[in-house]
C-alpha cells in the first residue's frame, strides 16, 4: 500500500458525522428510501452528461492499460443509469449486470438501453443488514452487532469489470432519510456507524474478489467532497471553501490538485464517510491500486443550491 493511502487509513477515522446531507423527504423503511433517492434524480439525465463522458473516459483508460476481459460488466448501486455510459458500455460489453435495490430505477435504466438482450439485473441490498434494521432507533440499538453479508447469490459471474458506483458514502445515510430524525449523532455513535460502514465494504470487496475473471478489474468511484452552495440561507459547505483556495477558484481545471491534498482534507474532516474504504488493510491484502481519476459530477444547478461533488475513482486489481 502507497503512503497516500496509509494516510488516508489513519486520517479518516471516527469523529465524522456521515448525516451532515439532509434530503427532505418522508422516512418510510430502507428500501423505500432509496426508491425516493432514485426518484429525486430520474430526470438528470441530460445534466450529468459531463459526468458520464469523464466516467466512460475512465472505462477507456482501464481497458487500454488492463488485460481485463470485454465480456461482462458488473455495475452496483446502477440505479436510473444517470452517470453510466450507456452507449459505450453496451459499445464493449456483450454482458451487462445492472444491479440495485430499486427495481424501478433499474426499469428507467433499461429503458435508456439500444440494446436491452444485453443485460441481466438483479435488486440486491449492498448494506446486507437492511432487513436486519426496521427504523433509526433500531439501527442504533443494534449497529455493533450487525455483521453484513451481502447476498451476490444472483449474480452470474464471472465479470470482467466491475464498476462501484458512488454508493459507498448512500449506504447507512438511506436509514436515516426523513424529515424528523430524533435519533441523536453523538461521537460515539458516529463512530459506531462508521465502524459498520467498514464491516460492510470488507464483505462487498472481499466477496468481489471471488467474482471477478482471474484478470478482471474494479474501479471504484466514490463521491469524495460534498462542494454546495445553498442559495436560500447562503451556506457554504467547508470543502468548498477549502478546494476553491487550493485551485485558485478554478476546481473544474484543477481536479487532480485536489486529489494531491486529499490527505489534508481528510485530516480537517472535510471528506464524505467511508470515500476511503477501499484502501482499509484489510481489502488492501487483496487488492492493489492501479490507477487513480479525479471528475468532477455537477450534481445540481437550481434557484435552490450549487451542488457538486469531487469523485475519486480507483482501479484495483486482484492480488
């Protein structure tokens, strides 16, 4: 493992509170949550296409330096396909596996798709508690003792690529998706949380492992910075302000000056939950990075906010 990732181990520790993102919306059960998150994005096709041209040109560059496979894609947490590259993909592949907690927005996906005997989907729960946690208030009684297991049962490997995509930091925050959230976020309970959100990424890489063709590949994209600007109160998110005096406030040109100093914002705690857990020792014994991307998704434009984020992308590879 390199010395930026060592870092980020030791940097990104407990004391963040993942639920700093508020989305006002009815809490009604996990699932439902995440149903009404794809709902709030199904028309943003047409504005994330930035995003998917910087996503496709990662997939180029994958393939071109890996000796992986053009047979089948794996893509988690696929959701309405807004930040896939549909065409290219469908271009490369001649199997494609969507998968996603919400059938719905798997059927918005497809429905996008030229070429639709390609695919294969499958509605998993990438938590693999989900149905182990009824409310907020149970996730807290329980959150030391759930131990995720995701169920990859229906899935038919093997998968040349596997594509993550930004779901990393959604996961727990889907619990807590309601307008009244009594549930206190102490330290120690953050800490709690955190400590869950590892014990699932180890059991997601750890069972991806297994799935891959001997040369098969991950790339892993996280959504890293939250960069917002609330037009109604005139908030401004912290990593905003942080990237804007790193790039001379010019961040869409600068996106890889940012990476450099991940590492420091992570120390000021200015990075997303669980953006870094694809470097925990635990799932580095079984992977190693080859390649690194920073993009830049313009998630949101409207008379309410500016919201961005910087993603990180990863390529890893079976050790």
């Amino acid at each position: 493992m390199d010395n930026f990732s060592n870092i980020l181990i030791e940097k990104v520790k407990l004391d963040m509170n993942p639920f700093n993102r508020k989305v006002n919306v009815p809490y009604v059960k996990f699932r439902k949550a995440n149903i009404l998150r794809n709902d709030s994005t199904q028309h943003d096709w047409q504005h994330w296409g930035g995003y998917r041209d910087q996503i496709r040109q990662v997939l180029e560059q994958t393939l071109e330096h890996n000796r992986c496979g053009r047979g089948h894609i794996l893509l988690l947490g696929a959701g309405n396909g807004n930040d896939v590259p549909i065409s290219y993909i469908e271009s490369i592949f001649e199997r494609i596996t969507i998968v996603d907690i919400d059938e719905k927005a798997l059927d918005r996906f497809l429905a996008k798709s030229a070429h639709p005997e390609k695919y294969e989907r499958a509605i998993i729960d990438l938590t693999g508690v989900g149905r182990e946690v009824s409310s907020p208030d149970d996730l807290k009684e329980k959150v030391d003792d759930l131990l995720p297991k995701v169920d990859f049962s229906p899935l038919h490997p093997p998968f040349d690529v596997v594509m993550n995509l930004c779901f990393t930091t959604q996961l727990i925050s889907a619990f807590f998706y309601r307008k009244k959230n009594r549930v206190v976020h102490t330290p120690e309970y953050s800490a709690q949380l955190d400590q869950l959100l590892e014990r699932i990424h180890i059991n997601i890489f750890e069972s991806l492992r297994g799935l891959l063709a001997s040369d098969g590949v991950i790339v892993h994209l996280t959504d890293t910075l939250l960069l917002q600007h609330m037009k109604t109160t005139g908030y401004t998110s912290p990593a905003t302000f942080k990237t804007l005096e790193l790039t001379g406030g010019n961040i869409r040109d600068n996106l890889d000056l940012i990476y450099e100093h991940l590492p420091e914002l992570a120390k000021q705690g200015l990075c997303l939950p669980g953006a870094f857990f694809h470097v925990h020792p635990q799932i580095m014994r079984l992977y190693k990075v080859e390649l690194r991307f920073s993009l830049l998704w313009e998630f949101v434009h409207d008379e309410y906010e500016d919201r961005d984020y910087f993603v990180s992308a990863h390529v890893l590879t079976k050790l």
